[in-house]
C-alpha cells in the first residue's frame, strides 16, 4: 500500500511542478502584453554549436567510464585498508564518476573556444 501512496505522490508532485511552471510563464508573457511590451525577449535566437554534439557525448561517457573503474579500484583499496566495509564501493564510485562529470563538464566548456 506504501509503494501505491508514494508513486502516485511522485506523480502528483511533478504534475503540480509543471503546472505552475507553465501556469507562471503565461501569467508573466500576458503582463508583458498587457503593458505593451514584445514578448520576444523569450526567445533567444539559436546560435548554432560548433561542436557536434556526439564528441561531447563520447567525452563524457568515457570520463564516466573511468571514473567507474577507478572507483571499483580505490573502493576495493578501501575495504582492504580501512573499516569502511560494503560502503565503500559505491562511495568512491559515485565520488569518482562525479568528478569524472565534472572534468568533462570543464573540458566541454573549452572545446569550443
């Protein structure tokens, strides 16, 4: 019965996120139209990437790749060496594969330029 009440809370919390996203953003767009300003200031033009997206896709799935193994590793080294036990696989491979993201965040960042 649990299981029930939370999916369909889940459900319910994302449905009322979206609405008042959209909700909030039609109120704002006609507040701008009523005082006569353009609504255009919504719409950025799309300045096209020189990057293929594919390139940032394979660096970042490779940095998450290492990063999981080197996090099997360094978690495997601390379960020998320390008395972390069980937790210390998926903390040094969640650690580990989020700072992978983050290198790749910076080094998509610098492709571009």
């Amino acid at each position: 019965m649990e299981g029930v009440l939370v999916s369909m809370s889940f459900f319910i919390v994302i449905f009322g996120i979206v609405y008042l996203y959209f909700s909030t953003r039609h109120k704002e767009r006609m507040a701008l139209i009523d005082k006569g300003i353009d609504a255009s200031i919504f719409f950025t033009p799309k300045t096209p990437s020189t990057t293929p997206v594919w390139k940032i896709l394979i660096l970042n799935l490779s940095l998450i790749s290492m990063g999981v193994g080197l996090g099997i590793i360094i978690g495997s080294v601390l379960e020998k060496f320390t008395v972390m036990g069980d937790a210390a696989y998926p903390a040094s491979v969640f650690l580990v594969s989020g700072l992978g993201l983050l290198i790749g965040f910076f080094l998509t960042k610098n492709i571009d330029k």
